[in-house]
C-alpha cells in the first residue's frame, strides 16, 4: 500500500509547524560530539519515538580512530575590567570553541586574541568552532564585539571539563517483513545550529514516528549521531548489520529556503539514487542532482570502500555554500516550517517508492489485454492526471518480471505513485502478479521469455 | 545488389501519382474492422500485389480478446420534417458513428441530440467516431450541420446489420532466401480518412509490388489487417511464425506534408530502430525519433512482452497531433503525391540497408592494402560525394568480422549506400569476404584476432 | 617517482629553442621515403640518442606491399633560353615533384607546363608532390613563377636515380621494467617541411632523450619512419613485437601556433586514450578530441584490423586544414620554440600518467581514517592548489584494488599528478598499498569486498 496516500491525509501545515516547535524546543542545548548535551537531545527524540540510547566509553578504538574524552560544560565569559561579561556562553552557546579545555585565567588582550574567532565580512555573526582532536581552547564573537574590546586585561573563564566518559547515539530500529534495512542517519552533535543538524534530526524523527507501528516490508534503522566519531563507531560496532543496508540516507540542511540538492551515493545507479532522482523530478520545487564526493557528511564513512553502502545524502541548501552555514545565523528563522514538511514529504515519496519497487509479470502478455470489458479503460479522474490508463499500458508492456516498477516509472516519465496504483489496480484484475524476489534476475532475454509463453497460448492460436 | 539503385530509376513523379491515386481508389468505401468495406479494399489491394485473404469467424478467442460480431452497413440518414436529408450517409460514410447498431426511428431534437458528435472548434469538419465494443449508434456531423437543426422530430435510419459472420484480412508473403521475415503492418479499417490509413495501405501495396519477384535475402510478410483486432488474430493464429520475424515496421499517416517520425521498438535499439534512424538521418526531409510507448497503433501488440518484437512505426505527421486526425479534413488533399513518393522511398532505403547490412572480414588486416595499384583510390565521380574513397577505407578499416556494414555507417557518419558500395567493390578487389551469418558473434577480443591472423602472414614478416 | 617533477625542472625556454634549433639543423636536407635524405636525417638524430637504422631491400614484400626503389637527386633546374636557372632544386627541394624519375631534356613551354604544379590561390607558395608509385617527373613552383615563363624552349634537368637499393628507418628501444611497450611514432620522409614532420621529429627525439636513462616502468620504441610505407615496412618485420605494445602514439604537426588535436585510437577507449584526454583537460591551452578515422599518418596502419593497437594521433592543427600544409609555407617560422616545448611537455604528461597509473588498496577502508593525527589534513600549499587534501580523501575512498589512479583522476576531476602525490603520501604512511598488476582485476562486487574485510576488523568491532 502506498505510504504517501496516509502522508498526505495529514495536514502540512500543522506538520511544518510541529517540525519547527521541535527544533524550536533542541536549539538552546549546547550539544557536541560527547556530553549531557548530546544526550539531553536524545531523551526529547526519545519522547517521540522509540529510541534506544548507546554508551561507548571514551578510549575505545573504533577502526583507525579512538572514542575521545567526553566534554561538558557548565558556563563560560570573557569579563571586562568592570567584571561585565562581554561575551557569554548563557547568551548563546556558539561563544566557546566546542570541545574547550578548561581555562580560568586574566590575560591582556594581545594573548587573548590569539584565542578569538569572527568573521570579518558578517560583522554580527558568531562563527562556530570545534577543536575535537587538539587539545585548545578559544571564543567565536562577532566581530562587532572584538572590535569593541580595548588593549586591557580580561578575565577568562571557560567552565568546561574534558575527561574519560561515553560517546553516546540514539537508535531507532523498527523491524519490517525483511531482514533488508533502509538507514536513515543524522548528526546531532551541532549546538544552536537550525538547519545544520536540528532539521535533520527534527524531520528523521517524524518519520521514524510515521512509520513507527506500520506493516513495512524494509527494516528500518534511524541514526542519531555525532558527525564523523559517531558513524565510525556505529560502523565498527555494527559491521554485520552494515552488510544488511540496502538503502540509506543522510539528512542535513534540510529546513532551509533552498531548492533540493540530492548527493548520490559512491555507486552513482543505486536504487536510492534513482529514487530520489525519480522523486526530485517529480516534485514541484527545484532540486538538482550532485555526484557522490568523498567529502560531505556520514555517507563519507558509510560509503568508504569497505562498506560501500548505497547510502546518498539529501539537503536543500548543500552544506558549506550558504553564508549562513556554520554561523549564528543558521537560527530558527532560516528554517522554515513549510520547508521542513516539504522535506518531510520528500522523504515519505522516496521510502514509498522503496517499499513498493517490486517488479511484476503480465498474465495476459500476448498483445494488449483488453482492458475495456474489464472496465480499465475510463479514467476514474483525480490523482493522475489522466495518466491512469498510460501508466496501466506502461506497468502491462514492460511487466515482463524483469522491470521494476521505478524502471517502469523512470522509462515511462509517470510518476511512482501513479505507477504504483495502476499495479495494484492490475493485480485486483488478475492481469498482474508479483514476481518474487527470489525470482526477479537480470533481463531474461526475449526469444526465452517468448518460447516459454508460446506453450502456453498455443491450444488459443492453433486455428 | 542494391534494392535503392533499382528504386531510384523510377519516375518519383509518376509514382507519386499513381500512390495518390490507389488511395483515391479506395477513399470512397466504408471500411470497418469487419464487413464488406474491408473485404472490397483488400480486393483492390489482391488486384496489385499476391494477397491471400483470411476469414476469421466471430466469436474466436484470440488471446484476451473475442472476434467481434461483422458490421454492414447500406445506408443512413437524418431526414428533417419535410423528408429532406440533413445528415446522408451517402454523402460522407463518417457521419455513421462506426458499428452502430441498426435504427429506425422518428425522434424529438433532444433525443436525437445525445447521438450526435460535432468538433465545435472545427464547425465545418465531420468527426470519426466508433463503437466497436459497445452495442450503440450515432450520427457525426458537422458543428455547423447541427446547429441548423431544430427542435422539432426527424427521422433517423441506420440501415446496417451486426451479425456473426467473419474478420477478414490480408497477407502478402514473399519468400527470400531465409526463412527470417520482414514484417510490414498496415491498419484497412478506417472508412473515408486518408492519410490515417490509406497512405500507409497505398504504401505498404506499392512496396510489396516492389520487391514482389525479386531475389530477397529475407522473406517478406505483409500485413493489411484491421487495427487492433486485426493484430491481436493475426498474432494469435501466427503465434510461431511471429518469432520468426527479425525486423518489422507498422505504417501510418505517412501521406502528408509533414516531416517523418519513427517511433522505435519496445528494444529501443534492435536493428530496425538503427536501420531506420541511419535512413532518416541522411535524408534531407526533417524528422524525429520518438522513443516507444505503449500507446500507438498495432506496434503495441507486436512489442507487447509477450513477443517484444522488434517492430517500429514509421510516421509522417504523429497520429493524434494533427487537427486533421480523425476527421473529414483528413482527405485526398491532406495527403500528397510528393510525399507518398518520399515515404516509399524512405522504406526501400530501410529495406536496403537490412537486405545488405552484413558483416565482412578485411583479408588484408595488417596495415593498409595498397589501393592504388589496384584503381581503387581514385574516385569513380557521382553518387558518393567523394566519399567512396573514404568509404573503402572504413570498410577495410572496420571489417574485422564484427562490424556489420550498418555499424560501420553509422561510426563513419557514412550513408549506407555508399558504405555498402564500397563492399561490394572491395569484394570484387578480393580484399573483402563476406562472414556467413553463423560465424558473425558478438566482438571478438582484438588479442585474437590479432594473434590468429598473425600465424598466417608470419612468413611474409619473417625476415 | 614522477616524470614531470624532473621535466619540469629544465627550462622551457631553452628547450623551445633547442627543438627549434634540431628541426633547423634538419630542415634542408631534401628527404623522401628512400635514399640518403632519411639517412642522413637519422644519422643526426642517432647524434643524439641510440638509434638502430635498419636498411630493407628494395623489392621486399611487406604484407599488401613491396618496398619501392630507392630514389636520390642530386640536381634539378628549368633554365630559361637564356641559361638562368628560373626553378632551382637547390634554392628549394620542394620544387622537384618527390620521386621525379630522371629526365634531361630541352621541351617548348606547352609541353613543360603538363608538369607543373602550382597553388592559383597562394601564388608565393610551392606545393609539395610526390608520386612514388606511378614513374612520373614534375616541378613544383610558385604560381607567380610559372605566370613569368613564356612560350619558348625551356631546358630541363632532373639529376635524379631510381634504383635498386634499401628503405631506411630508424628505432630507439629503452628497456623498462615491462617488456610491454609504448610505441612513439613518426615519420622522417618529408623534405623541407617543417610542421609536418619536423615537429614531431624533433619532439619525438628530445622525449626519448629524455627517457633514456631512467628507471622505466614500461619499455619504449621510437620509430623514424618513412610515412605509410615505412609503418607497414616496421609492422610487417615486427609483427610479434607489435603485439607487446601496451600504448602508442603518433606525433605530427605538433610546432605550430594551433591548439592541440587528439585523434583516439580504433579502440577509442584504450587508456592511451583516457591518458591524453585527461592531460590535455588538464591543459590551459585549447584542445580538441577527435574520433578515429581511417584518414591520417600512420595511426591507420597501427590501427589496421589486423593489429588494431591502442594508438592515437597528437597534433597541435590537423593535417590537411592548414593553408600552409604541404606547401613552402610550412617552414620553420611556422613552427616556434615555446609551442614545440609545450607538445614535448604534453608528451612527458601523458607517458607521467601511463608510467604511473596503478591500482591501490586503502588498507583502512572502514569508514575515513584519522589523516590529522598522521598530520595529512594539512595543505602543504604548493602545486595542488588546495587540492591535496580532496585528492587523499579521493584516492582513499576509491582505491578499492579495482579503480586506478587514472580512474580516480578522471571521477574526481583532479589532475593525474595531484593524485599520484596523493597515492605516494598514502603510501608512505601506510594507508595504502599498490595491487600487483596480476591482482587487479575488473571490478569486484561491493559484497565480496567488505566480507573479506569484515573478518579482518572483527575483533575490533566486536564490543
């Protein structure tokens, strides 16, 4: 059955709006790669869905890295001489360089400037910084606010700690009739950061919710992870179930204004490439297709050669390319509520495309069938456009047990959805039948497939 | 030998002519995919060319479909209040909705009404309408026609009979050397419409009286046959020969001023689709590939994947595109002479190139073969447009027992009848043999035929 | 190790000049397929690298052909009534139609005119003829010359020999780790003509200078040849040598001031053909890739079906579309110093990607390994322009034992040197392996690789 007919019974402008809320509500926690931040966000996922939490104590080696020392931190500032706090970390959290070693110090300026990061160009946005895997501290200011500082001391204080504890991820795994898994992965390591990771974590887990309860034939597994250190680890810990992946997908960027941008996977014709694709084209907002980099987010790790998965990574706006990426200025107000239920739907066309991309053999392949006396030649009006009855001609003609219906969607230019409904419509008339799995190889050539109709039909055409 | 160079000595003007004037011939007759409509036309097409006529008795089950009931018809009318005839079948047999039922009957205007088709935007143009598949009757006329009715009572008489009785079609078979087959389909079932029909009908007659006597690689099957049914009976009672068929092309409106389309097989790139592709290319009329799909005419039952035959539909104007399409405006003057001319010029260069498309072996492989000593780098003048030379060196070059004479023009944007010149040439030189059908597979790794060859020319290099 | 590190090092300035000066020195001397002209032509290449000179008999068979006479000159004028020498030999050898059999005569203008030729469009210019198969004798003037002659005696001298002797070519074999070969051709035959020939001559010798001596991946024949004949003459003696040849290339045309063309080899895919692609992509001067035709120099002999070797054409303007082309205008102003530098430096880039185009295996191919902890996330600025770091994140994500450094390049759009760079840092900190050439085969399933690699990682997984 079709997911997107239930989908689109909702309402969008209610989802975008409880989309955004979510994001809304995960903002202010100061997350990183590790500590209470992380986790404090993975207990308001868990509120919606079910989701389950790992811990990997620091020090574990993890393929050619090490979980590191987890860090927290309870508050920082830069205090004038009149002990006014100039910049501080209450007010928003991008003001230290995550993963901050503790400092408690009163420096002159010249030796704290070496510590300050701004963005001369965008005078009032805070950069974000990390330093994960070099022991260092520093602040982000804007640069209106450096330029504001005196040649004075400065009191410092970054009331953080960086000492052995867990990297911790959320799990979500709901079983479907196969074993075969669809992944859906986000990071959710960003601190107040809107469309750079709280879109994607907001819109993975409405869909982890949409699908929670339903007869699914995929498994499906939701990641939320730290970037990087957090794919590793669930790679080195899940070696075996990487192996059962047969789709997957990244989600980042996804809240903006932008157009879609859909980066394939390393395999380039995986079938998550090409229904993303399908589904892109379809869709009434601009989107463009990039080919797959080894640079970018997760699917870097999911798809290195050791794994290859055919895992793809779907933005609006493509990381690194936008001014406001990295900065304060990816707030709530750059994601916006109908864009996030826009994603939210892209994302449900795509796994309805997955769960339903089955190929099919006509029963009745010797010419046409006559759809007429079957009452399948008037178009019953609404959804498709009038393309009901080209699509029922398209699914006959090529159900040969070797397309599928997305090549059929692909070769045909009708979108899976319309495709989708002309097979099930088929089927109810006896004039098509599920191939299974198991017995869906490459194209079987014509003169085989033909030879072995011929017996068949022959008693008919012997006159 | 050359099928093109015998065509070519034709009078194009004269053919033109005596094309327009077969579809002439036939407009008159009202055909149907039943009766003695059909029956008359293809006895004109039996006085030209060898036709054996096949009757099919209603009721036969042909694949998914029965043999419907046979349709005469003698006369219809709609006689206003005076007995004058407002709508006269004699006149113009569209204004009979095809296969309609038998009445006789006085109705009020309003009754009447609901049987009437008009085109509103064409006011002076009468409709094609049928009703094969379901019992009713109507009257098409012109929107002008009925707006000068009134609401008063007419009389109305469809004086036809629908009773068992017989489908009837014609094939032409010509046999060639090889027990492999052409097929060429036309539809015989439109009454007076000229160009979607009798263009295609005059065509395909013209084109078996062409080849008809000669000596032929292939053997030659030609199909007059009403459309749909027609297919589907003739499939079903051929179910084996069908598989016999190793190129096919269905023929239709391809009389008027318009540029050539070919719509290519379900294959997409079985050799008719590059045999016609390649002819198109090279002729100066403007024309367009379309890919296939399953709407159409009767190449939608051959390609259905049941057979999945590699048959094309050759085109001029596309069916349905054209406001004259299934209307009174679709007459004598819609199509040309000049273009009936070029259309079955354009399918004699397609037969050309499947009749001579073979594969040879160049028996001087290594380098060069020194033309000139045997007068054959210097340029016979004419058709070629100083391309033999070039030609010859494709030709040599490529034939290495893989490439076919159709590959080899298409990689040297060559036109195949010089390509296939230069053949013969070289086959008279001795530099060229022909490879035999069965010793032709697919490329043979270039380490072997390198390494094969090398042992018989190893005493002249050894020194 | 790099080729172009070492290339690069020389001045360019200078090598433009001495190329210059080569094809200066060899300019004069009056060349043609036989005769002394080649051997003194060899003799002052043999100055400057080992070259081999083979003598064939005249009346040798080779394959289609014989080894013609061997021609020399060693005079030839017009004089007027007056004694004055109106068209002078040794003013120009193109003046004498190449293979003029020897004539000494005293013939009135109209008859001396029948051997003549002149280019009516460019009336300073004389033409370059030959006629080596057919016994003739002619001259060659500008048109502006013959235009000044006048219906009188004129006396005429062809001091010329045509006997009995030997067709002379001349090879220079590097040895290299592999008895696999690339093949560098071109030929030697022409007289005073500077682009074509002299170009690829002078380039041809400075590029197996440059190699000789070094520790070669692959072994490299040099061939000096005389056009069409001498090609067939070296195939004809080498047939079994011919089979080792792994990659070739043909140099002509390669001094004047044009862009550079590429004709691909027969096989069009063959990695010669990726190779100069890549670099001439990578090259800030135009370029042009062109399909293989049978037209040409003496690829068509190497690409004869019989041998059909892996050898493509570089040139800068394409023989034939040129005004200056086989006339006296082709002399050494049109070629120049700083182009024929920028060919030999194409050269050394293409044989740079051929010599080190390998396949890897990353040996941590489980998600990305830590590179800022090995202190290779830092740009060592320089040659990559910023590339460097991309170029490692490539190599390592696709260096899976079936992708080559070549592939690589071409998938990530990054110069071949950038990413062999790559592949050597990798190396050398032990995240990557070369794939003896024996392993490396197509493409292994996704599947296969990651099980093998699975039980590897196990144990670190596992927790």
């Amino acid at each position: 059955m079709s997911l997107l007919t239930d989908f689109d019974q909702r309402n969008a402008a209610t989802l975008g709006r409880e989309l955004h809320q979510f994001a809304a509500d995960l903002f202010p926690i100061c997350r990183s790669i590790t500590g209470d931040g992380i986790r404090r966000t993975l207990a308001m996922v868990g509120d919606r869905i079910a989701l389950q939490i790992h811990e990997v104590p620091s020090g574990t080696p993890v393929f050619d890295w090490t979980v590191p020392r987890e860090w927290n931190i309870r508050d920082a500032y830069i205090k004038g001489p009149d002990g006014e706090r100039l910049v501080d970390f209450k007010k928003c959290n991008l003001h230290v360089v995550n993963y901050s070693t503790p400092v408690r110090s009163t420096m002159p300026f010249r030796e704290l400037k070496t510590h300050l990061f701004t963005i001369p160009d965008r005078p009032d946005w805070i950069p974000y910084r990390t330093s994960y895997y070099k022991e260092d501290w520093g602040f982000c200011l804007s640069h209106r606010q450096m330029l504001a500082l005196k040649d004075l001391d400065y009191e410092v204080c970054i009331d953080s700690s960086l000492e052995n504890g867990h990297l911790t991820y959320g799990e979500c795994y709901l079983p479907g009739h196969s074993a075969d898994e669809i992944l859906i992965s986000c990071h959710a390591c960003h601190p107040s950061l809107a469309n750079d990771n709280l879109s994607g974590l907001a819109v993975a887990t409405f869909l982890a919710r949409f699908l929670s309860g339903r007869d699914l034939r995929y498994s499906y597994r939701f990641l939320f992870i730290p970037g990087t250190i957090g794919a590793i680890t669930w790679l080195a810990r899940n070696h075996q179930t990487a192996a059962r992946v047969r789709h997957g997908l990244v989600l980042t960027c996804i809240g903006d204004s932008g157009g879609f941008h859909y980066k394939k996977s390393r395999r380039g014709n995986a079938e998550i490439d090409r229904a993303v694709g399908h589904v892109l084209r379809h869709t009434s907002e601009p989107s463009e297709i990039l080919d797959f980099s080894p640079s970018g987010y997760d699917e870097r790790q999911y798809c290195s050669p050791g794994f290859n998965l055919p895992v793809g990574c779907l933005m609006r706006s493509v990381w690194g390319t936008f001014p406001e990426y990295h900065t304060s200025a990816d707030n709530l107000e750059f994601i916006r509520p109908a864009q996030l239920a826009g994603s939210l739907r892209v994302c449900a066309s795509v796994l309805d495309v997955l769960e339903n991309n089955r190929r099919y053999r006509n029963l009745a392949p010797y010419g046409e069938p006559q759809l007429g006396r079957r009452n399948l030649y008037g178009s019953p009006g609404g959804g498709g456009n009038g393309l009901e009855i080209p699509a029922r001609l398209w699914v006959l003609n090529l159900s040969d047990g070797a397309y599928s219906l997305l090549d059929i969607a692909e070769r045909s230019g009708i979108a899976f959805p319309v495709i989708s409904d002309a097979a099930a419509i088929l089927c109810q008339s006896g004039l098509l039948s599920p191939v299974s799995d198991e017995d869906a190889p490459a194209n079987p050539p014509a003169e085989a497939s033909r030879s072995e109709g011929s017996s068949g039909r022959q008693t008919i055409a012997g006159r």
